[in-house]
DNA sequence: AATCCAGCCAACCGCGGTCTA
DNA sequence: TTAGACCGCGGTTGGCTGGAT
C-alpha cells in the first residue's frame, strides 16, 4: 500500500513497505520523523523500548530507539496498537450499550469512554461512534435510544447541578451516574442476569443498569393512550414552556429549553445532515432540560422491555487506562466519607430517576451493591471486593489527609443534592397532559411528521422507538 | 470486469492542559 | 511568574476493502 504522507515539513512519500522502513529512507528521514502506516519493524522496535523503559517519555523513544517517529505517533501506536491487552475486532453489542449511554453522559470523551471498556481504545470508540452516527442519521433515528435518553437527562441534571457548587464535583457526580443500581422492581432482574454483560471485565460486581426503565409519561386525561409522546425538541417552542414546570423550581439554575440529546428529529427523514463534529456534547448539554427528559422518556413504552437495559460497566479504570478515573474514585470514595445523606431519612423521596438515590436505596436495602453503597461501605471501614484496587490507594490515602466530617462544606452540597432530587422526584412520573398539547399543537414542536396536529399514534411511536433502541438491527439502513 | 460508494480503520494534526526549569 | 517541553485528547483525513450496480 503506498499511503501517500501529508507530512509538510517532508517531501517523503513515505510508503508503508518494510523493506523501506529501515533502509535508504532511514537515513533520508534521520533528523525528521517518519509518518505513515507502522511497518512490523518499527512496531518492533517500539515493543522492545517500551518493555525496556516503560511507557512515557515518548519523545526520547524517537531519540534513543532509532525510530523515527515522533513521539506522538509512537505514544498512539502503542496504545492503539501494540499495548497488551488490547482487544480486537467489533464490538460486541453490551461495549456498545455501554458506549452509547457512555456517550449520552459525556459526549464525545473518547477517553473517558474508552477508560470504561478495556480493551477498546479511544480511537476504536470514536470511529464506532462516527460510523454509527453517520448510520443513524441516515436513517433518520434519533442518536440514542429513549431509555438512554432520559437517563443521560437525569445524568445531565444532576451533573449539571453539581457544577454550580461550590464544593461540588462534577467528577463525582459523573461517578455517580455511572453507577446505577440494577433496575428497581424488575422482577425478571433476579434471573435476568445478561450472561452477555462483558464478563470480561475486570469489575464485573459493580452493575451498570439503566435508569430509564422508569420514564415519565403524559396520561391523556382522554383515556388511553398512556403512553402518549410528548416529543420536545430543542426546535419547540414548547420546550421552554415546559421547561418552565421546573424553571421556577431550579431558579437560577434555569434549564435551559432543548435537549441536546435529540438533535435529530425522531421521525425518519427529517434529518438534517449534520457533520460528525456535531455530536451531542455535554458542553450543550449542560442546557439540557427536564423537557429533554420528558420528550423522550415519554416516547418511550413504559412495558418496553429492553434487554440491552442490562449492561455493566467496568466502574474502575481498567488497566491501561490514563488515570483519571482512578482519580474521579477516588474523589468519589472521600466525597463518601461523608456519610448518609439526609434523602435517606426521607421516605417520600424516594426518587425514580436519580440514580444516586437508587443506590442509596439499594445500600439500605441490602440489594446487589452498587458502586455509591459499596463506598459508603468503604466509608464506614468495611471493604468490598470492587474498588478494591483503588481501596488500597487512593481511598485510604484520601481519607488519612482529610478532616472528620462535621460542618463540611460537602455535608452543604450533599444537602442540596438532595433537594434537587426531590424536586426531580416530586415531578410526578405520570402527569395531565398539559393544556397545549392537548390542543393539537404538537405539530409546532417541529416534529409535525410524527404528530401531524393530532396525538400520535402509539404503535408508531412504539414502532419508531423499536426502531431506535434497536439501533443494532440496522442491517438494511444503508 | 469495471466502477462507484459507503464503511472501516489507522494515522495525523491542532489544541489545550500539565509539568518543569 | 513564565516560557518551553511534553503529553493527551478530540477532530479530521485519507487509504483500503467489500458490496452493489
């Protein structure tokens, strides 16, 4: 293959063959760096430098190893390629669950989401990703499904929230988010294990489930149709309206209209082309709003059942990873110290969206042990196999450097958490339809292609979300 | 058989953050 | 305090491949 090098500061056309990777080109490019495709040599030679000195440094890898590479390219060879442990080929379809609702929290953090999935590089994510959008936009699907949706909504709130804190950590709440208890009330949990749930994982105890089997949903005060869609996107004009409903609760905090996770219509055909730069990012999504999570949520079938619900999520960094989730642990675990937070003592509370919450409950209930029970544990001295790793280190390091817990600031932001919760949770699950929507006005939300000024057919909407949330099955799309 | 096209993938580039002298 | 080096991340590009026409 004869790669053709966009190197401005060399002529070279550097061709990816081995033979000439080491020879009259060598000496042509000494003082300047190759680029193009990794020949077995070179991937070679950088294997034995880094077994020898380690990763890192990878600047004097072009100096000392006769590689002539720039460090950069060495440092994403080797991760990307060479490093052990690297697992190849597709994507199974749990990693994916897991990318998208990964990607539904943190837009397009390749590297966060990669430190989630052993394995799997950023970069191996970001393609998935580009590949995938690109699918979904051509067919016109909405980029996550539904239950994904509402989730990264109340993710979005909650980290969204937290950032306004003076002492809070949006870190923390992400940890937070990433660690939803197995779904409540599901019967078929006990037995439902995924046998499929990326076994291989090294952290397999902690299980990342998704929220959103709870949605909100309009009841159409006209019978039926329970399930109605109250589709909002960041086109409505309606959006902020609804946002309303809890802008006068969040005050300053004001969520803004429009959801960043719905930036395509939910009708098929109606999408905009869009670049793959214009992910969902959580930058925007900060101005995500309760109406993103309504509109979608309400999308969706409460009796849906969704088996991809079930994944888990590696809550530790996995081997390899940068560090920074080992980092946002071990925030997590001090941030724990700080022991039960007043929600706890507050049965009326007891939230369906937040996923803090739900592992709270899960803590005291004695249930599967999610990550948030399993550092309270570690709060109170017990250990627990998960986080054990970090246990050893950051937890018992954090905890030896920071004051007992009493008019701690945090104690402040736990507080306020909390009643953010339960302003979430007192928005009813099910709630009237409001007065604009039953007035045939959905057609301004700019979704007139699923509404057509009338309420929507439920069996298309359910038909379309199936569509969405079984993204996998896309085989006739292209 | 030739061409086209979309998907996949590897690699590069630029930017920003962190570290260090 | 600051400038430079280093590193990591996200966006983008472009070649390869396989299926469709």
């Amino acid at each position: 293959m004869a790669r053709t090098v966009s190197n401005n500061d060399s002529t070279n056309d550097e061709t990816g063959d081995d033979s000439n990777a080491t020879t009259k080109d060598e000496s042509d490019v000494k003082g300047r760096v190759r680029k193009g495709p990794w020949t077995p040599a070179e991937d070679a030679i950088l294997v034995e430098y880094v077994k020898k000195h380690g990763e890192g440094n990878w600047n004097s890898v072009h100096k000392n190893s006769g590689l002539f590479r720039c460090g950069k390219s060495c440092r994403l060879r080797w991760a990307n390629h060479l490093r052990p442990n690297l697992k190849k080929g597709a994507f199974s379809p749990e990693e994916e669950q897991v990318i998208i609702d990964l990607h539904s929290k943190l837009g397009n953090k390749w590297a966060r989401m990669a430190a989630q999935l052993p394995g799997r590089t950023d970069n191996e994510i970001k393609n998935f990703w580009n590949t995938r959008m690109k699918r979904r936009q051509r067919a016109g699907l909405p980029i996550y499904p539904p239950e994904v949706h509402v989730e990264a909504t109340a993710y979005h709130l909650q980290h969204r929230y937290l950032e306004h804190q003076p002492h809070s950590s949006a870190s923390f709440a992400l940890l937070l988010s990433s660690c939803y208890p197995k779904k409540l009330n599901d019967p078929s949990q006990s037995n439902n294990s995924n046998p499929n749930q990326l076994q291989n994982q090294p952290d397999s105890s902690n299980c990342y489930i998704n929220p959103s089997q709870k949605h909100f949903k309009f009841s159409n005060e006209n019978g039926g149709n329970s399930n109605l869609a109250l589709p909002l996107s960041p086109l409505s004009p309606y959006g902020s309206s609804s946002s309303t409903l809890l802008n006068h609760s969040f005050g300053d905090h004001g969520f803004i209209a429009g959801s960043p996770y719905e930036p395509f219509p939910l009708v098929p055909g109606s999408t905009p082309d869009i670049s793959s730069n214009q992910t969902p990012t959580p930058a925007s999504s900060y101005a995500s709003g309760v109406d993103g999570l309504m509109g979608s949520s309400s999308m969706v079938n409460n009796n849906s059942n969704n088996n991809n619900d079930y994944y888990e999520v590696a809550p530790l960094s996995p081997p390899g990873n940068s560090g920074l989730l080992d980092a946002l642990v071990m925030e997590a675990q001090g941030l724990s110290h700080n022991g039960k937070s007043k929600n706890e003592e507050d049965p009326t509370l007891s939230g369906k969206l937040s996923c803090k919450r739900k592992n709270l409950e899960y803590a005291e209930e004695g249930g599967t042990p999610p990550m948030v029970s399993a550092m309270k544990k570690n709060s109170s001295n017990s250990t627990t196999t998960e986080n054990q790793r970090d246990d050893d280190n950051s937890s018992s390091q954090w905890s030896k450097g920071k004051k007992v817990m009493g008019e701690d600031p945090m104690e402040e932001m736990n507080s306020m958490d909390d009643d953010l919760f339960s302003l979430l949770n007192q928005f009813p699950l099910e709630m009237p339809m409001p007065e604009w929507y039953r007035r045939g006005e959905s057609q301004s939300l700019g979704l007139e292609n699923q509404t057509n000024a009338s309420p929507p057919d439920p069996a298309d909407q359910e038909y379309a979300w199936t569509l969405g949330t079984c993204w996998n099955n896309m085989p006739s799309i292209c």
